[in-house]
C-alpha cells in the first residue's frame, strides 16, 4: 500500500470537524499506511494553508497536498479516495 499524506485542518466548535474526527477514529485501524495529521486553522500553519488551498469552511480535508473536501464530507467517497491514493 502507498503511503498516504491526510491533512484535517480544523475550527473549534466545529460540528463538522468532530463528526470528521469520530468518522476517522473509527476507521483508521484499516488504514495503517495513513498519515493523518490535525491543524488547528486559527494557528500561523493552520493560516498559511487555508490561504495555499482557499478554504473558506471547515474542516478543510487535504489528501496528498490537494484539497479533498471543505465545510462537510461524504465517508463513501473519502474511503473510494483512499483505496483510490493506497494503490
């Protein structure tokens, strides 16, 4: 399986955010070649990546260096995306 790179960039109070959070956890066991990394958006990194991927809502969900997902997500189409990265 090919090395894969997720981004979560999050806002606090976010629903959206913790739903993305509680989704992950309990799917990331099957992804062990997933490298999953949580950025707080009001943080000077955070900051530098809404403006590099012009995200306008959260959670912002980068796979690979590209921007996946803003302001909701679907869980079909994230797992599709990462058998998709993983081949």
């Amino acid at each position: 399986m090919k090395k894969v790179e997720l981004t979560e960039l999050w806002a606090p109070g976010c629903q959206i955010c913790k739903m993305f959070d509680v989704f992950w956890q309990s799917i990331e066991k099957d992804w062990p070649n997933v490298q999953y990394q949580k950025i707080e958006m009001t943080t000077p990194e955070g900051q530098a990546l809404i403006q590099k991927y012009m995200i306008f809502a959260s959670p912002g969900i980068i796979l690979n260096n590209e921007l996946w997902a803003t302001g909701g997500f679907n869980k079909e189409k994230f797992i599709e995306k990462l058998k998709e990265l993983s081949i």
